[in-house]
C-alpha cells in the first residue's frame, strides 16, 4: 500500500472487504486494531480521522503519552502484562488482549474493581513455537473458566499471534487450531491477523486484525519485539 494513513486505511479495508467477501464472510464483522507502536502521533490520528476507531499499544509508558493527544478511540493493550503494571493498564485501557495466566487475570481484576469498572480480556494463545507468551490451546478451556470467575473482567474470546514463516499453509494451520480453540471455550472475539498474514486469518474467521505498517508505514527501528505487526 502507498499513500499516508488515512488512505491506507480506506485500501486496507477495502482488501478486508474483497477477502471477506471471497469467503462468504461479512466485512463488517471483521475489526482493524491499529498498532501504533512506534509511530508518529500525527499518523496514528489520520487514520482516526478516516475511520479507525480502535488503537492498540504494546507498551504502556508510550501509550501514556499518546492516548490523551489522539482523538477518542478504544485502547487496546497488546503487550505482555505484567503483574506490577496492571492496575496502570487497566485504569489506562478498554481492552486488554494478552490475558495468558491466571496471575495477569488475577491482578487485573483487582485493578477493575478498586476502578469500578468492568475490563474486556482476551486470553491470548500460543500457536507458534516462536512465541514466548500465549497459553498452550489444550490449557485454554481451563483457563478461560478461571478469568470467568474473577470479578471486573468479561472474557471476550482470544488472540493468537501466527508462527514467523512463509510457509502459508502453516500460518493457517495455527490460525485454525486457534478458531477451533475459541469454537470451546466461547466467545465472540477472534483477534488473529497482522500485516504479514491478516489473509489467511480471514479466512480462518478473525474478527479483529491488528495491524502496524501495513497501516502506518514503516516505524522507526529501535530493537525489534519480532511481532510482526
């Protein structure tokens, strides 16, 4: 894609559209996360302006200094959550899509109540043998049971982040194995797809992509997290 953010964004939902479309599946039913990690602020709210109504961050000191110079979106953090920074998230963000163990839930939830607010969780999958965060699939039931019990949060449904590779067949095989592990433990919300393979995740029925340079531009390098947003 060419252009500034603002007609990214309007070509990459019209990309969503077409492939959407090409499954038999609803555009409207399918999200886009900006990431706006790294990113100049002034690309971030062109986007906004064409559309985009929900942000996603990785890190919460940079999302401090962002959020209150954007027009109002919904905040998605996205990053590993760490159990000291989680009364921080949870005051700073509508949506927390990388709940991975009951420790992160646990913390969280005391956070929304003593906020009195009710925080929307995603539990986050493992599918790759890359990552170093994500609850293996076969544990998600159990843990998925266990953020329903804990007060101030709603469990939404999951995230996955797909494998580093160009194998196709591969990515989609995790995007799957994630579908299906939504498919039992329920949910509403499949958050799986990046710039590099928002594809195959449309077609294994994401309804939420989380997408970076393919709708900002390249960021600036300071040391890669190797996601690949």
């Amino acid at each position: 894609m060419t252009g500034g953010a603002a007609e990214r964004y309007r070509e990459l939902r019209r990309a969503v559209g077409e492939e959407a479309h090409r499954c038999g599946r609803d555009p409207s039913q399918i999200a886009v996360v900006g990431i706006a990690k790294g990113q100049p602020n002034e690309n971030v709210a062109a986007a906004i302006t064409a559309g985009l109504a929900d942000v996603g961050e990785n890190y919460l000191q940079e999302a401090r200094r962002r959020f209150p110079a954007l027009p109002a979106v919904r905040k998605h953090f996205v990053g590993h959550v760490q159990t000291n920074k989680a009364r921080a998230i949870s005051a700073l963000f509508d949506v927390v899509q990388s709940v991975d163990r009951l420790e992160a839930a646990t913390a969280l939830s005391r956070a929304a109540q003593m906020q009195e607010k009710t925080l929307a969780v995603l539990l986050q999958l493992n599918v790759s043998p890359a990552e170093r965060f994500g609850c293996a699939p076969a544990d998600a039931p159990r843990l998925a049971e266990a953020l329903r019990r804990l007060p101030g949060l709603a469990l939404h449904g999951v995230m996955a982040i797909g494998p580093l590779t160009g194998e196709r067949s591969e990515i989609s095989s995790a995007f799957e194995l994630a579908a299906k592990t939504l498919a039992r433990i329920g949910g509403s919300t499949l958050s799986m797809g990046m710039s590099g393979d928002w594809r195959e995740a449309v077609r294994a029925g994401s309804t939420m992509l989380r997408i970076g340079e393919a709708l900002f531009g390249h960021r600036p390098s300071k040391g890669g997290t190797g996601e690949r947003l």
